[in-house]
C-alpha cells in the first residue's frame, strides 16, 4: 500500500516506523525546516519562562516563508515547522491519560494499553513504579532520572503522609539514563536549552527509512480508492502528488485544520479545546534541605491533585532550581534586571517552580475559523469558560494543593502566578473528536482513507502531559487502518 504520513512530530514518527514495519511503502511529507533555513519567528519570538531554544536556536518556531497565514487574538497556541516539530522543545513528559481522564471517550483507555506498552519499547522513558502506577500505569523503559535531594524529601513525606485526593511520583520523561550498551544523562543541567548529548528524545534523532517529500501541504482531494496532496515547497513552488491509498494527518491542530477546512471536508469554524497552563513558585522550606544538587532542569515530580468540592482534577509539575531560572526570571520579575545576579540567585534558590494544568471544562477554548484566503484566524471563545472564571479555577486548585504540600516542606505563592495565554501550554486539540466529527479511525465523516492521528481527534483534553496518550492513539489507528 502506498501511504503519506504529513508531519515529523511524535505522532507521525509512531505511525511511519509501524507502517514502514507493516511492510508498506511511506512517505513522510513535511515542511522539514532545518537550521540553514533562517526564516523570521516574528509572533513567536521567545518570552519569559514559557520558551525553550534548541540548542540555542529558534528554529521550531519559525514561520514557513510562503502560504497561508495563521492570525492569533488573545491566543497563543505553539506550533512548529521543523523538521521534528516540537518534540525539539518540548518537556519530554509521558504520562498517559489515566481511565478517569477517559471515561466519556469512545474506547477506553484499556484499549491503548497495548500501544502504550510498544512505545515504550521503542523509546526510552524513565520512571519508577511508584504512586503513578496505580492511576496511569507502568509504561517505564528505563531507570529513574534522579531528582534532587529536596524533591527526594518531599515525595518521601507525601508518601508517608498520604493523602486519598493527591497522587505523588517522580516523573516519567522521554531521557536515555543508560543501559548495558548505551550512555545515558550526565546530569549537567542543561535541558531547558536542549540537550547536548542528545538523550532527551525527539524524533529528529531517529531516522526512518521512509522515503521524504519537503512541502507544506495546503490541500488534500480524495477520489474513489486514492488521495492526491497539493502543496508548496520551500522556494513557493506549487506541488502535487497523486495516487496515495492513504493518507495519515499528524501536523498539529492548527496545521490539521486548515489543510481540512482547505479541503472542504470539515465546517469552517470549530472549537479548539485547550488545558489551561500556570506558573506556580514554590517556596521550599528548610526541612527539605537547600539546592545542593541541582541534578537536571526537566520536570522532576508529578502531584495529580483531585479536588472533590468542586469535581475536577488538576495536574502539576515540579521544576527545581537552575541556572537557568535567573535570566528567565531577570525578564518576567518587575524591575528584575535590575536586581544583583547574587542576590537574585540567593532568592531562587529558595524556589522550585510548579507548572499546573487544568482539564478542558476549566478552560478557555479557542475559536478556529478558516478564511476564505486560506489563513486560519485564532481567537477567544467568548460562550465558553472566560478569562475570570479561569483565574477562579486556577485559585480553587493552588487554595486545595496549597493545604497538602504545604505540610510536606512546599507553600505556594500565590501573589506569583503567571498564567500562560490560552495554547502556550501545548496540550490542545479535540477540535474533530472520535466518536463526533471522527470515527475511531480520525476519518473526518465522509471520508475513506484520510485518517487525523493527531491530539486533534482526541474526545477531550484532560490536565497534565498530552503526548503518550496522542502517539498511543496514532499507533492504534495505524495499524488498524491497514489491516
């Protein structure tokens, strides 16, 4: 079978390498932008704590030089075209969505199980099996990244003190620690700006053997048994490919949907759902010891947080002190440059810093509407949950988590928080939800062999790390879609 995967990110990399295994011939169509291509980032230039370099570069968010454009009010969902997409910056997290996060999905999430356990097979993902397990399972490939020496403590005291509400444990990301033939983390702190030994994965660091067409795609047309691609290439000239059986559409939510709404196979406006993403410091009392290890700068603790009062759960990620955190926080601190680097290093040392996520019904959801130009305008929802209620959502969570950590050497200030615009958190997408606009296969409805793999078909976006559960999902439809 002749098959085209559009997108290099994590869920069109788990779908080519299956596919390609299932013996059939796969082209990987991206823009592919790669660090020669020096194209301006404009809209997307770096802010404060929620941008991450590759390896010093901007190069995932720069813009593709030639076609339609994607217009954002009061937004700000991130989206790349390098080639490997986000997975150059992104957390590393993989915790899959547990069965209260789906319970209202179509196919439960017992059903991806067996796509959870080949992933972890094929990556590695470090972790123990800890309070975690009990709520999302043991997908683990690799040893634990050790966390500091404080954190150590402080998922030591919620262990001991546990709590029925809150799930505590180290967490589980996407980074080689080591085994028998291979090295692993040297712990130098350095991830916030990419890793320089490459062992946090992305999927720029393996290669497949499909073949690969450099184009950004602007239009599929599906005729009786086949699927012709039109797009540009990196000089703007028009391209078209003809006659693929299948086609498989992981470029992201935006990407997805304009290339649909280009297609007419889907409605021209439609809801973008999104997790609501915060900046929470902490303060780290003497109990748990100082920062004498700064150990790594990706997340170090998951805290599940299910605040029963007014039924809903949150999620949060712990982040110790780097060296890191001092320029970021020069710029976000008012009158921080201002401030001896010293003397600001003797404050953050203090600190850790948490990054909360709220589930979709707590969040503000994003307006997708196509225009008749090709572009994609981006903005607020206005009938769905506001800006305020938001802050009211996100105040309820710290007052509740507050009382647990608080106990345990970490109190959160408050008068601190920094909330991301809706989408900088990265964990979007249910705009064209399985079992809706979907089937179970992400065929838009009316359609035979054009299947969405992306978080765009998920039911619903839950808090917490998003891409185990969409690279799950694009796994299982892979492999069902060709038998």
């Amino acid at each position: 079978m002749k098959i085209a995967v559009i997108g290099s990110g994590p869920s069109g990399w788990v779908a080519i390498k299956k596919l390609s295994e299932l013996g059939h011939e796969v082209t990987m169509i991206d823009t592919g932008l790669i660090e020669e291509d020096s194209f301006a980032i404009e809209e997307n230039k770096m802010v404060g704590l929620s941008r991450k370099l590759y390896l010093g570069s901007d190069l995932p968010y720069r813009k593709y030089p030639y076609g339609p454009q994607i217009k954002k009010i009061e937004v700000n969902p991130i989206y790349s075209f390098a080639r490997g997409g986000l997975s150059l910056v992104w957390g590393a997290t993989m915790l899959p969505y547990s069965r209260e996060d789906t319970e209202k999905w179509p196919i439960s999430i017992s059903e991806l199980e067996p796509e959870f356990e080949e992933i972890s097979k094929l990556m590695p993902i470090a972790g123990s099996d800890d309070q975690l397990s009990s709520v999302y399972g043991r997908f683990i490939s690799r040893r634990p990244i050790l966390p500091s020496e404080r954190i150590l403590r402080f998922i030591e005291l919620s262990r001991r003190n546990s709590n029925p509400d809150v799930t505590v444990g180290l967490s589980r990301i996407a980074v080689e620690t080591g085994t028998a033939d291979q090295n692993g983390c040297i712990y130098c702190n350095k991830c916030i700006d990419g890793c320089p030994k490459d062992f946090i994965w992305s999927t720029r660091l393996t290669k497949l053997g499909s073949k690969q067409l450099k184009m950004r795609v602007t239009k599929l047309i599906e005729n009786i048994g086949s699927v012709k691609i039109e797009g540009l290439g990196i000089d703007g000239t028009f391209l078209t490919v003809d006659k693929f059986d299948k086609v498989f559409l992981a470029c992201g939510p935006v990407e997805s949907f304009r290339i649909l709404a280009n297609s007419k196979m889907v409605e021209n406006e439609v809801l973008l759902r999104d997790s609501a993403t915060f900046f929470l410091p902490m303060l780290a009392l003497p109990r748990l010891g100082s920062a004498k290890s700064n150990s790594f700068a990706l997340s170090q603790c998951f805290i599940r947080f299910n605040l029963k009062l007014v039924n809903y759960v949150s999620q949060f990620q712990i982040y110790e002190y780097s060296e890191d955190l001092i320029s970021r926080a020069r710029k976000v601190i008012p009158f921080g440059r201002s401030i001896p680097r010293w003397l600001l290093k003797l404050g953050l040392k203090r600190i850790v810093v948490s990054i909360g996520y709220l589930g979709q019904e707590q969040s503000p959801a994003i307006q997708m509407k196509y225009i008749e130009d090709g572009s994609v305008s981006l903005s607020l929802f206005f009938n769905g949950v506001t800006l305020e209620q938001r802050k009211k959502f996100i105040s309820e969570t710290v007052k509740g988590l507050s009382g647990f950590t608080s106990k345990r050497g970490l109190i959160p200030l408050n008068f601190l928080i920094k909330t991301a615009q809706p989408g900088e958190g990265v964990h979007f997408g249910a705009w064209l939800p399985m079992g809706q606009k979907s089937d179970l296969l992400g065929r838009p409805l009316g359609s035979n062999n054009i299947h969405v793999i992306d978080s765009s078909i998920l039911p619903s976006i839950a808090p917490g790390p998003i891409t185990f559960t969409v690279m799950a999902n694009a796994l299982r439809i892979a492999k069902k879609s060709v038998q």
